[in-house]
C-alpha cells in the first residue's frame, strides 16, 4: 500500500467517525428540542434533510475525490477520464448486483 493511500484511508476513516458522532449529536439535540416543542403544545416545522442523508453525500464525495486522486490504473486499460468513468460504473453496477439464484 503506498503512503498517498494510507493518507486517503486514514482521512475516510477519521471523516466517517467523525459524521458518526455528529449524527449522535445532532439526534440528541433534536430529541431535546422536540421534548420542549411537545411541551409547548407545538408541533415541528418543514423536515430538511436528515444526518444521515448529509453523511451518505459527503462520503460519496470524499469517495469520488478519493477515485479522482488515486486514479487507478483503469487508464492503461482504457485510456480517457471518461473511459475510467464507465468502468469504475460498471465494476460499482457489478459488485452491488445481488448474485443470481441458482434452480
């Protein structure tokens, strides 16, 4: 493994803790508030997007950058940024594929 992606792992790593402690944050707040809303006798407004939605699009985007700044070497197989775009699709498409039933 070389040491650029050592760095990469140990910033995903550090990162996805770290969301993970922000969303037991955030919930507890939103428990204490909603407990005093109830209170009140109020009731919550608009919903926005939760912390688990935050978390899934910022790791996508710390994968994609990681993607980017690694690049593999999908490109001596397949030459352009866009031919490495279809394959790192379809190897995502093959390996999320449930696998076929058997009968």
């Amino acid at each position: 493994m070389t040491q650029k992606q050592v760095i990469v792992y140990v910033l995903l790593a550090v990162a996805a803790v770290g969301m993970l402690g922000w969303q037991v944050r955030e919930r507890r707040f939103k428990k204490r508030v909603e407990r005093q809303m109830a209170e009140r006798g109020q009731t919550p407004g608009r919903q926005r997007l939760s912390g688990v939605q935050v978390m899934w699009m910022a790791l996508a985007l710390l994968f994609g950058i990681a993607l980017l700044w690694l690049q593999p070497r999908v490109g001596a197989i397949v030459g352009s940024v866009w031919g490495k775009v279809i394959t790192w699709g379809g190897l995502f498409v093959a390996n999320t594929m449930p696998p076929a039933e058997k009968g």
